[in-house]
C-alpha cells in the first residue's frame, strides 16, 4: 500500500507522514531529504545549483539511507548521518534549484520507486509523489495551510532542532514560488488527491481525517 502525501513547506507534512507511518506500521518516506542530501553533498563540494552536469554526477553517486531510531528517522549520506545539516538555512536556500534540474529528480525518483518496492506499505511525503513519483498510489493527499502557520511552524521545528531561522516567512514564500512555478514536476494536487488544509486542524485531527479515507 502506497499513501503519499504532497503539498508547501509547512504544511505538516513531515510530522503528519512520520505519525500517520507509524500508526500504519508503514515505512516513512521523506523525499525532502533526498533533495536536501543532494544540495549538501553540493554545497560541500563547491558545486553551484545552476551546475547540471556535476549535480547529476552528485545524484548518481550519492548513497542515501533512513535509519529508524524510537522518536526520529536519522538520514545517511554516504553513511555519515547528516540529519541535522541537511536543514541548515544554506540548503535551505539552494535546495529548490538543486531539485528543478530533471537529471536530478530522474535519479532521485528512481531511488525512491526502489526504496518503496521493497516495502508493503509506504507512507511517502514531498512534492510531486503522488502526481509523478507514485502516480498509481493506493491514497493521494495534498497537505495545505496558511502561508503565517506555515511559517510559524517551520521556526518552530529550526528551534527544536537547534538550528537558526533566519526570514522563515521569506524562505517559505520564495521557496513555494520556485517549487509550484518550475517546468519539471512542480507542485501540484495530484490528480485523484485529497486536498486537506490543516491551518485549524491539530496534527491528530489531520491524521484521523486521513485515516479516516483509507478504506
Ligand atoms: O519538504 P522539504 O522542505 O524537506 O523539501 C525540500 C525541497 O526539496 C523543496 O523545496 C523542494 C524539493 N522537493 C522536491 O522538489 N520534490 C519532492 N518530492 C520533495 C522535495
């Protein structure tokens, strides 16, 4: 069983797709990360956004694992665990570029059909996983919220993090532009997607409306 769950930075994807996995006995997909592994990977060899040719290069090589721990899912890059510093504002910054170029996200999908065919069930969260990743999913969502909750939220998960915010509001703006506004697989509603504003809804009651669809 595949459920994806796609929609804007902040807009409780991560936690609800976290929870909800665990509530199904699911594997818990975060295809946010992957991106994010890639623009680090990047940024720690000097290789600028705009570089296709050793972007793809970075996306080909890459080896990215997800490690389960009681409270968390730690995120390996090259078997060093990153989970932290994949959410440092440089990434942040440059992480839409690094996952606008199609050799980037042609390897990235790939990586991720392969993760998920290994798994009988699946809860995956991002941007286009129910619209070109998993097109045939059991369950599509797409997870919405005011842009202020959005932004609210976010600074709160960087401060429980230990990591600084900076223009949390002007990150999340520009960064939504850049995602719903690319020519390859930008954010949308996937087709036959549920769409869910949880601006007024707790992270339980998003979770129990889900639930509550899956027949
Ligand atoms: O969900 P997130 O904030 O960790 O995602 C980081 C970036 O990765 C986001 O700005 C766009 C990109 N992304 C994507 O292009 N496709 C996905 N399926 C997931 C993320």
């Amino acid at each position: 069983m595949i459920v994806t769950l796609d929609g804007p930075a902040g807009s409780g994807k991560s936690t609800t797709a976290r929870a909800l996995a665990k509530k199904l006995g699911a594997l818990y997909l975060d295809t946010g990360a992957m991106y994010r592994a890639v623009t680090l990977k990047a940024i720690q060899g000097g290789v600028e956004p705009t570089d296709r040719e050793r972007l793809e290069k970075i996306s080909s090589e890459i080896s990215i694992d997800f490690r389960e721990t009681n409270d968390d899912q730690l995120v390996l890059v090259d078997g060093v665990d990153r989970t932290l510093d994949i959410r440092r504002p440089e990434v942040e910054k440059a992480v839409s570029a690094v996952s606008s170029h199609a050799g980037v996200r042609e390897r990235m999908v790939a990586l991720q059909r392969k993760i998920a065919s290994s798994h009988p069930k699946v809860v995956v969260e991002g941007r286009d996983t129910g619209s070109v990743v998993f097109p045939n999913a059991d369950y599509k969502f797409y997870l919405s919220a005011s842009p202020e909750v959005r932004a609210a939220r976010r600074g709160r998960q960087n401060e429980e993090r230990g990591t600084k915010s900076g223009d949390v509001i002007g990150e999340i703006n520009k960064r939504d532009a850049m995602d719903s506004g690319r020519a390859v697989s930008p954010l949308v509603v996937p087709p036959g997607g549920v769409e869910l504003d949880n601006s007024n809804l707790s992270l339980d009651e998003t979770i129990q409306k889900i639930i509550d669809s899956l027949v």
